[in-house]
C-alpha cells in the first residue's frame, strides 16, 4: 500500500478545514512544480495557537499534511510551533512516499510563513533565521 492509513484517514476527513475571518496570522505557500496551494490560518493568544484551519488546494498527500499539521499545533505554544518540521508530520502521518515529501514540506513553510506574518503584523522582533528556505531531498 503506497500510503498509510493515517494518510488515507486525514486525506478523506481532513481536521481544521476552512478559513480563520479574524486570523491573526495567514500563510499562503504554493509548490511551483506541482502548482498545489496551501493556506494555514492561526488565532494566536497569550503566545499560544487557540485556533488552526486550512485550505489546501492539492493532492491528497499536501491535504493530509496541511491536516496533520494543524492538529500537531492546536493548542500549542509559539516556540513549539515554530519547530514544527515537515519530517515530524510526516512521521505523523507514518510516513510519505519519497516523491510526496514536498507535500509534508508545503506544511512546514506555510505554518512558518502564518507565524510570520504574525510577527510582522505586530511588529514583534523574531530571529529571520527562524525562517530559512527549506530544503527537502524527496522534492522533484
Ligand atoms: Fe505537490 Fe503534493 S504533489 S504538494
């Protein structure tokens, strides 16, 4: 079977769907080779994530990340979001197909690319080392 079923799960009942009116940080990062867009929506109180959701316009591996990832950062303080990796959803996920990890990758970058436009609306001090390009050595 080429995906668990974890995949399968998230990808047919994916958690945290839709769009944050009121968000206090968006990202939106698309793959230029696969065209897929994902878009990460983040409440933000106290330094903690209250609230998630996503819209993914992708394939079903980027659609079961972008889901995995919202709930590994449900609820979840600021300095453990931003170390969120796209490895770590991808373990989540019990694994990706080597040619699917740049989905996994799509939710890493958008999850940080919401983080920072947080800081930036608020203009909070944040390290841009914090946001480094990341590489992924399944991506083709
Ligand atoms: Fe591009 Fe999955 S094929 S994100």
């Amino acid at each position: 079977m080429l995906y668990s079923e974890k995949v399968m799960d998230h990808f047919r009942h994916p958690r945290n769907v839709g769009i944050l009116e009121d968000a206090d940080g968006v990202g939106e990062v698309g793959n230029a080779k696969c065209g897929d867009i994902m878009k990460i929506y983040l409440k933000i109180d106290h330094d903690t994530v209250t609230d998630v959701k996503f819209e993914t316009f992708g394939c079903g591996s980027a659609i079961a990340s972008s889901s995995m990832a919202t709930e590994m950062i449900k609820g979840k303080p600021l300095t453990e979001v931003m170390g969120l990796t796209n490895r770590a959803v991808a373990q989540a996920l019990d694994g990706l197909p080597a040619h699917k990890l740049h989905c996994s990758v799509l939710a890493e970058e958008a999850v940080k690319a919401a983080l920072k436009d947080y800081y930036d609306r608020n203009h909070l001090p944040y390290d841009p080392q914090q946001f480094p390009e990341i590489s992924c050595e399944g991506c083709h």
